[in-house]
C-alpha cells in the first residue's frame, strides 16, 4: 500500500515519538530530551495515529537494531527534528485531519511551516505522559469524543490531497475535524462509523502479520478464523506442556529453578561450552545439557527464540555456532539474582 | 490506550515476544512454583498441573500489571481458582483492585435479539447485494463471538476495537508463556535422560 512506501522513507521521524511515547520499559536516558523533540516532530500532530502503527512499528524495530545506544537515537533524533516537520505536515495533510486551532488550516493544507507545531505543544507533551493511561478508559472517551462533535468541512481546496483519506482522530483533541471523502455521505455517524471502521482494519491487518499465514486470506471472517485457532492452539499447548511438567518427577520440575539459575550463572560468564562452574552439583546437569545442545543440532528445537535485530545488542557476547542453543538464550543477560538465589539453595 | 496498542506494536513487528519478556515470565513463574513447593509431595499428577498452569497464567497477566482487560480477567478467574496462590504471587499494590474490580458483563438475550431481528428483516426489501452483505455481517459476528469466547475477559470488551487489541497482546503473551514452558519441558527431558 502506498502508506507503507510513503512511511519507509521517513524512517527516523515517527519513530522516537513512538519509542518515546511507547516503549517506557526502556528507560530511555535524557526523557526531558524526547519531550522536547517530540512536539517538533508531530508539527501536524494530527497524524492518524492508528494508521500509522503498521509501518512504524517495523521502522521500530529497525532503529532499535540500528541504534546500540540510547545516546545515539537522541542524537539523531535532533537532526531530524528539522526536516522532518515538512514531511510531517504532508502527511497530515494525506490524512485529511484539520486542526482546531484556526492558525494550523492553512498549514495543514499543504503549506510546510514550522510555526505550527508550537499550538501542538501542550497535546503532544500531554501525550507521553500518558502512557500510563488505562485503555479502557481512554477508549471509550474516544468513542464520546468522535460521536459528539465532528466538524466536516466540505470545500475541496486544490492544493490538498485529501481526497485519499479520511482521518482518524487524535485522542488529544476534545474534538476533530473530518473531511469527507469525495461522493461519501458526510453525516456525523457514517463519519464516526467509518473511522471506527478503519481503527479496526489497522488492527486486523497487524493481527494478520502477527498469526502466521494470514496475509493471504482475503476476508475478515476468515481471518478470524484463523485467529481463533491460533489462539486455540496456543492455549491447547499451554495445557499439554503444563501436564508434561507435572508428569515429570516432581523433584525436578520444581528444581529446575535452580538448573536454569546454574546456566543463568555461566552463561553470564560469557563461556559457551560450560567450562566454568560455579556450583558443585548443577554442574553435571549443565554439562549434560550441553552436550544435548550439541547434539540438537541437526534438529533445531521447534521453538526459537528470536535472534533478531533487538537481541542483537543484548546477545552481541554469544555469537553461538550451534543454533540449537537458541532456547537457551533466555538465561544471558538476566539479572544476578539467580546464582545468589542457587547459592542459597544449596 | 496507544500505548498499550504501540507496545504492543512494537511486539507485534518483531512477530515474537522479547527475550526480557521471557525472562520476567520466567522469574514470576518460579516465584509462583516457589509458593507451591512445600505442598507437592502430598500431591496428584492433575493437582500439580493445575498449579502449574495456574502460576503461569498468573505470571503471564502479570506482566502486563493491569493495563489490559484480558489481563485483569484472567487473575479474577486464577482468583477464584485459587487466592491464596494469586495473592502471593501478585504481592503488588494492584492486587486488591486486580481481584475486586469488575466490570458489567456485556449479555444479550438471544431469543431477543434474534426475534426483533426477524421483525427488522421482514420490514426491508432484499436486494441481491444487501443480502450477501447481510450474511457476510452475520458471519463476521458470529466469529468474533467466539472470539469473545476465547480471550479472557472477552464478553467484557464493549467494542471490537478493543477486542482485536486485547487479542493482540494476548497473542503475545500466549506466545511468550509457550516458548518459556517448551524451554523448560525440554531441560527437564534433557536432564531426565541423562
């Protein structure tokens, strides 16, 4: 779709807004820096949200594989700042939302000014900070705010493109402004309706990215289909797995805590082929892995755990030779609790 | 709620959960079992099973600490299951909301609707492509009924939005407890053949 071409060339810009706004598990150093950047970034600010996600959420995944370090995304980030308003306000202007504030109508009809992000400013601050939010909540006070009040303006200006699209709305703003598309009814429901409509088909089409085999499926019935199965068989091995460890020797599926602190203890060494030991009796469990692991080789566990571009950073030590080790990966980096934990226990 | 969509976004496009979700998982998971270790000698293959999917149906809707529905939901159940286990394992400051929060169950009377329904359709006239469209509508709801009844906490979802959302992070979700409980099972095998 033209969305994602359009979206792949701008990799850099939505992109911090989303880490920034997202992904707080990160603990991105300098947050009072990403505020700051934030609300020159979104200088439309009116972007559809929701339409956004499938492509940056790939872009995501390709700056934090590029990025090693928090240090280096806020560097980039500030030389995008700039350049990336123009392209913002186009964008915003693809999306056909027009802001309330009566400076930004003639920005967002194509015109690329700076200027306009400062009324922005409070909405987007507000924004990351409410990364907290209940969604609930936040849902259903969307779902008020489109059905109460939806200005539509029906000229068609010439230097807009907003024939394309229909927007969706920005959860900061009390209320939002809509232009119809052309030849479409342009009452308040049908408008509520549609957007609704397309929050939920982004939603759908990240879901058919995430169960594998979706995407050629034509057809929203069928895809779900295929989601409840999915689902269905998730759960069903959830079952089936929690019975194999139950039937396991109790002994050992309630010790293997303290198997997988050991691995957890020289993994951190960084010593692949388990050479150092810090534990007496781990120590033959953890060798007798390995050699499982070795010899799993030529039938790679069904379950590996992703060794992409995110892990990369994380697992830089291990470059492993044996693909086998992929479940085992879980241990590195994980905290110091655990050999203290063993150490306890024996 | 974007950031609930955007985390999950950033989830979603690796396809696969992250391996600091694993680990977490992992560490709730075995302070669940902890809590189980005295009582398991005097205990059935079943009995067992059920404390182990309970941990670790716990230890996965923990992670999220509340922010999404299906979350919530699938504590108030473990809850009912077992309290003491879900209370000890959730020694947060959420698990008193967590377990007494609930919220009003969406129900339609089926008879009702489908009876008023049959007197809306007697009204209209049928074109070709109304009626296609038509079923094609029924369809499409009937699925995401069931739906509904897969994902935990789902007759409480008011909209399909926010259903298609929860059923993304707990796709997620599902797939981090899968990969975490398969690593395991296979340790345990390994260890037991040797």
């Amino acid at each position: 779709m033209d969305l994602s071409g359009r979206f792949g060339a701008r990799s850099g810009d939505g992109v911090p807004f989303r880490e920034a706004a997202a992904l707080e598990s990160l603990h991105i150093g300098g947050g009072e820096e990403f505020r700051q950047m934030v609300p020159p970034e979104n200088a439309g600010g009116f972007t559809a949200l929701l339409e956004l996600p499938p492509t940056q959420a790939v872009e995501l995944l390709h700056s934090s594989s590029s990025s090693a370090s928090q240090a280096t995304t806020l560097h980039s980030l500030g030389t995008l700042s700039f350049p990336s308003n123009p392209l913002l306000m186009e964008r915003a202007s693809r999306f056909s939302v027009i802001a309330t504030d009566n400076q930004q109508n003639g920005n967002v009809s194509g015109e690329t000014t700076t200027t306009s992000s400062v009324p922005s400013n409070e909405h987007i601050k507000t924004e990351p900070a409410e990364t907290e939010t209940c969604d609930q909540a936040a849902v259903e006070k969307q779902s008020n705010r489109c059905g109460k009040r939806k200005e539509l303006d029906k000229k068609v200006k010439s230097s807009t493109k907003k024939k394309n699209k229909s927007s969706e709305e920005n959860e900061k703003l009390p209320y939002v402004h809509v232009r119809a598309r052309r030849g479409q009814a342009t009452d308040s429901h049908s408008l509520a309706e549609r957007a609704r409509r397309e929050k939920i088909n982004a939603r759908m089409k990240l879901l058919q990215e995430l169960v594998p085999g979706c995407d050629k499926i034509q057809g929203t019935a069928l895809v779900l289909d295929e989601i409840i199965n999915h689902v269905q068989s998730l759960q069903r091995q959830v079952e089936m797995l929690s019975m194999r460890l139950a039937s396991v020797n109790p002994r050992i599926d309630f010790n293997l805590d303290t198997i997988l602190a050991s691995e957890n203890g020289s993994l951190m060494d960084g010593s692949f082929n388990g050479a150092t030991m810090q534990l007496a009796w781990p120590l033959q469990v953890m060798e007798t892995e390995q050699s499982y692991h070795h010899r799993q080789l030529q039938q790679p566990p069904s379950q590996q755990w992703p060794f992409d571009g995110l892990n990369q950073p994380v697992w830089g030590r291990e470059e492993n030779q044996d693909h086998g080790n992929d479940h085992n990966n879980l241990m590195v980096g994980s905290t110091s609790l655990h050999p203290n934990q063993v150490k306890m226990e024996l | 709620m974007d950031h609930l969509l955007l985390l999950s976004l950033s989830l979603t496009s690796l396809m696969q959960p992250t391996s600091s979700m694993n680990e977490q998982f992992l560490k709730k998971w075995q302070m669940g079992l902890q809590i189980f270790r005295p009582s398991i000698d005097n205990t059935s293959v079943s009995e067992r099973k059920r404390a182990i999917k309970l941990s670790a149906d716990v230890a996965m809707a923990s992670l999220r600490k509340g922010t999404t529905c299906w979350s919530r939901a699938l504590i108030q159940k473990a809850a009912t299951q077992d309290n003491f286990l879900v209370r000890q394992m959730l020694s947060g400051i959420k698990e008193e909301t967590l377990i007494n929060k609930k919220l009003p169950k969406i129900v339609c009377h089926r008879k009702i609707v489908r009876r008023s329904k049959k007197i809306l359709m007697r009204r209209k006239s049928k074109s070709a492509m109304e009626e296609v469209a038509a079923k094609a509508k029924k369809l499409v709801k009937r699925k995401t009924q069931g739906l509904r009844n897969i994902v935990p906490g789902g007759e409480f979802m008011s909209n399909n939005v926010l259903l298609i959302q929860e059923t993304l992070d707990y796709i997620v979700s599902l797939q981090t407890q899968v990969n975490v409980m398969r690593s395991i099972v296979d340790a345990a095998d390994a260890g037991v053949e040797r």
